[in-house]
C-alpha cells in the first residue's frame, strides 16, 4: 500500500496537538464569517482580470487546470460550477461527497492520520463552508455542480498534461509543499503545457516571510489575535528555529522562485497578497539579524508569480 503524507513525523505529539487545536481554531472563526467563500470569488476575478490583460481574451474561453486544489476544493468546485472549463489535481483525495469510500480513499494513499483530520474537518466545517458557497454561486445564479471526473488525484510532477493544452496554470499555496526536484519536473512540464501566450498564475506562500513557517500562530488572520499564545518569535523559522510546522515545506525564497520560473517564463508581475504584513514585528534587532534577506523576502507572503511562456526564437537558417 503506497502512503503519502505531508504530516511530519519528526514532531513531538504535543506539538502537534498543539497546532492542530489553533488550527480548528481558526477554521472556527473562518467559518463564523463569509470571508472565506468571498475571498475565492476574489480569487476567481483576479485571474479574470488577469488573463484579460496579458491575452485580450476572456477567462470562459479558457481550458483552466489547478496544482493542488485541496482536501475542502472549493475554489475548483467554485470555478466548475461558474461554467469554466477547469479540472486540477491534488495528491490527496478530496472529499466530494462525503461518501465512507471517500474517507477509506484517503486512509489508503495517505493514511489514518490524515483520513481522521479530514473527517473531523469536514464534519466542523464543510456543512457550512458549502452553504456559504451555494450562496455565492446562487448570488451570480448558478447552482453547486460537483463533476468528480476533474479531481484528479495524484503527484502533479507525475501527471501526463497534452503539449499545448491548456490556457491557464493555477495553484495557490501549494509550491512551496513540493520538493524543488519535483518543482523543477513540474515548471518545464507546465511550459509545455500551456498554449503560447497562456499564463500560469502560482501562488506560493513564500518561505521568508512572515508567516512562511507555516506555525499557525503566524497565519495572516492570527497575526494581531490577542487570543494567541506564541511559542515561536517573528521569523523564528529564519533565526532560532526552534519550532517546525506540521506539514513539509522545501523552504524556498521569493529568489529562488523567481530564478526557477525565469528558465521558462517571462515573469509578468509578482503580486504580493498582503505588502504590509508583519512590519510591526520586524524589531531593529530582529532586522540585524536577519540583515541576510532584504525586505522583498522578508515582506513576502502569499506572492503570486504572473507566468508567461518565453517565445521560443527559431534559429535564423541563413546564420
Ligand atoms: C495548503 S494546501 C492548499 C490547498 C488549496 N490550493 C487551497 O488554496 O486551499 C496544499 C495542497 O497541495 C497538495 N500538494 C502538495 N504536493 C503536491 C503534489 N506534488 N501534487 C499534487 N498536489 C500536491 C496537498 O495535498 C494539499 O492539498
């Protein structure tokens, strides 16, 4: 039986119960409002938008494929049921439907761990988190459409995509799970895939910022909660690094990403989600002591990469 899990089994048991318990709580307070459903219709105009301005073309025109939907894959469903012609892939099996085989589907490829925290997520929050999405969909008069034959399940540096495929690459917060051999495979196949003057859109929650450690404490929304109790210290994964989160992270730079994406791709913008975050936390002392990163790292966060395909120059015959 083949088992894969992004759970680090390094951690102590407290420690993870630990994050874990922030974790639902900020799942809890997510879903006490309709932030969430609202941020992945955001989500979904920025890309039109987006796509509008480099290509002249409009998002219903194009052949949509998301990296690393996510075990709760709102915003494919999202964009599904808007009518775009997406599917994405994932290396764990969602849940869909809420079906036993479902769960058992995920106990298989990624273990009792992780089947045991989708089904206590998806019992706490999906009910919710899925009225808040009929509701969106049914303010721009659409119903919820699940098409389970576009969830497909497996290593994304594995999947077989046609030459020329697809318009648009999407993946948010997902980059910086994967190791940098596998995103190295996964960039030149992504360059192959996408149609000339397709874009990919890849965001990944840089590692040198803030809240790139990925410790619940330093999420964006926990960032000014006077309810939490930090173990860990503004950028402690750069500096004492004292506390790893539960999940794996290839620890990446904004440089880094840039450097990877620049073989294949014009990089058209690098947006960043939230420019201000965590500069009340960067002490002079903190700033001596991380005097390696400039601020462009440091004031990192969720930062989407704009791609397009380099053109590719055919050599002159007559040279
Ligand atoms: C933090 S979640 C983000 C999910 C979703 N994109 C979102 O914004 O909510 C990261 C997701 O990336 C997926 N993932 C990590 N490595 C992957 C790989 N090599 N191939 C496909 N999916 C991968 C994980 O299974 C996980 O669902």
């Amino acid at each position: 039986m083949q088992k894969v899990t992004h759970s680090s089994a390094r951690l102590p048991i407290w420690h993870k119960i630990y994050q874990f318990y922030l974790l639902l709580c900020a799942q809890f307070r997510r879903v006490k409002g309709a932030e969430y459903a609202e941020s992945l219709f955001k989500d979904i105009d920025e890309y039109r938008h987006l796509y509008l301005k480099y290509t002249g073309s409009p998002l219903e025109t194009a052949k949509i494929f998301e990296i690393g939907y996510g075990a709760r894959p709102y915003r494919l469903m999202a964009l599904i049921s808007l009518g775009y012609e997406a599917s994405g892939i994932d290396l764990d099996s969602p849940i869909l439907r809420f079906r036993l085989k479902e769960f058992f589907n995920i106990y298989r490829r990624n273990g009792i761990e992780r089947a045991v925290k989708s089904a206590i997520r998806y019992i706490l929050f999906d009910g919710t988190d899925r009225r808040r999405l009929t509701a969106e969909l049914s303010k721009r008069g659409r119903g919820l459409q699940i098409a389970e034959s576009r969830f497909l399940v497996g290593d994304t540096a594995d999947v077989a995509l046609g030459e020329n495929s697809l318009d648009v690459v999407l993946s948010e917060d997902v980059f910086e799970h994967i190791p940098v051999e596998s995103l190295q495979i996964l960039t030149k196949k992504m360059a192959k895939a996408v149609k000339p003057g397709g874009l990919c859109l890849i965001r990944p929650n840089v590692f040198t910022g803030i809240t790139g450690s990925h410790l619940v404490e330093w999420y964006p929304q926990n960032l000014h909660n006077p309810g939490i109790r930090r173990k860990s210290e503004p950028w402690e994964h750069l500096r004492k690094k004292r506390y790893a989160a539960d999940t794996y992270l290839n620890e990446m730079k904004r440089s880094d990403y840039r450097a990877m994406f620049l073989e294949d791709f014009d990089i058209l913008e690098e947006r960043v989600k939230l420019p201000t975050l965590g500069h009340e936390y960067l002490a002079p002392q903190i700033k001596e002591e991380l005097k390696d990163f400039d601020d462009a790292e440091l004031f990192s966060n969720q930062v989407m990469f704009v791609l397009r395909k380099k053109k590719v120059i055919q050599a002159d015959p007559d040279n």
